[in-house]
C-alpha cells in the first residue's frame, strides 16, 4: 500500500498532473475537471480525480524539493499504475532571455543531487524527460498557438543561497532556468519505464528582478495548466 496517497487502487488515473503546491492541484480540479472527487488528503497533501473533456484526469501535488516529489512519483507510478506524470511549475529564469509568463517544456534537467545515484544507480547529473509526454506537449502547444520553448534546467536542493553567481552546474548544461523537482521525476520514470514531462512557467526573472505577483499567479498558469490538460487527453 502506498504510505503517502490514501486513494484506493483505480481512483487514479492513468495520466496525472503534478504541480508543487496542494492548493493549486484543488485549484485545478475545480476551475478546468467536472465530475471531481478527492481521493487523497493525506497530510494535506490533495489528490483529486475527475474528467477533463471527457477523459480521466487526476491532480495532485508533489509538495517541494527532490526528496518530496520522489516519494509521490514513485507511489503513483509503483502502486497506483500511473503511466504519465506531468509536473506543471514555476521556476526561476538564469537569462534576461526569458521572461515572466515564458512557458518552458523541460528536455533535460541538471542537478547537483545525489537522489538518482543512492536511489536507482544512475550515475548522470543531466537526466532527459522520459517517454512520449515532451514530444505530445509540443504538439498540443501548437494546437493552442502558444509559443512553448523547449530547454534544459537546473533541479536544485537550494533556494536560498550565499554566492549568488551562476551555479557550476547550470553552466555547464546551458540551463536557463532553476527550479526543485524535475531531476527525481525523471529519475524514477528512467528506473521504472514510465513517461515523464515538467511544463514550467517563469516566475521570475533572476538578473532583472522582475516577477509575476502573487495576485497574478492565478491567471498567469492557466495557459500551462491547459497545455497539460490538452496533452493528458492525447496520452
């Protein structure tokens, strides 16, 4: 049984979202699914499931960090038969390149962590999206007319930090942004075989100091919450 999500065996679906915060997967379960229900509320941390255009969705959040999203990845792929796992999030922008509302699908994701090392023995510190997810993302992006940049990111333990230079890593890797889970759900979709994506929106702008507010972060994810939406129907 799974330690973390209380939901039982086929209350979740196949392809599920996965933003960071609880509040924003019940956000998503009651402004964009119809016939919702909450499977899941263990440490409040919500799962909900419903249907989006018909199709079986389910949301709910992987909390923040690598150790958390690695725990709530693996349940769902290991005891709930999830197939797809998209992480919908905000990151932080390296560059002036980019900019606030920027949305990014994540091809590569670089980190300094040791999860996929101590975890499944994968030695790389640049680890890819994984199955079929990143490439149905692009098309649904299309489809809706957004202008979707694919890159490579930096997963980092650290939000704060005292040099504030550019991390070896992410210069390394040519990352353009930052943020703190997609390395473990890619790691775990490698070890188990599953399909994994991260959409991600630009917060802020790290060089500039430019930001989306906090009355502004509503509006400013719809457009990758339904790019999502649009690809889990497709899955």
């Amino acid at each position: 049984m799974s330690v973390h999500i209380a939901a039982k065996k086929g209350e979740i679906a196949k392809t599920v979202l996965q933003p960071g915060d609880p509040l924003r997967a019940k956000y998503i379960a009651d402004h964009f699914l119809t016939d919702v229900k909450l499977v899941s509320k263990t440490r409040n941390i919500f799962y909900f499931t419903g249907l989006y255009k018909g199709k079986e969705v389910s949301v709910g959040a992987s909390g923040m960090g690598i150790p958390s999203i690695g725990i709530y990845s693996y349940e769902l792929f290991t005891e709930f038969d999830v197939d797809t796992i998209i992480r919908i999030g905000t990151c932080g922008a390296y560059t002036d390149e980019l900019k606030v509302y920027d949305l990014l699908n994540v091809e590569h994701a670089a980190s300094e962590s040791t999860y996929a090392k101590f975890a499944w023995e994968i030695e790389e510190d640049l680890l890819s999206h994984q199955g079929t997810a990143f490439g149905l993302i692009n098309e649904s992006a299309k489809d809706l007319s957004l202008n979707l940049k694919s890159t490579n990111i930096h997963t980092s333990d650290i939000f704060y930090r005292k040099n504030l230079a550019l991390p070896t890593i992410a210069s390394k890797y040519n990352c353009s942004a930052v943020e703190m889970e997609a390395f473990a759900l890619f790691a775990n979709a490698q070890y188990l075989g599953k399909n994994a994506a991260t959409i991600l929106t630009v917060s802020d702008v790290i060089p500039t100091g430019d930001q989306i507010s906090a009355d502004q972060r509503e509006t400013a994810l719809t457009p990758m919450i339904e790019l999502a939406l649009e690809t889990a129907i497709i899955m």
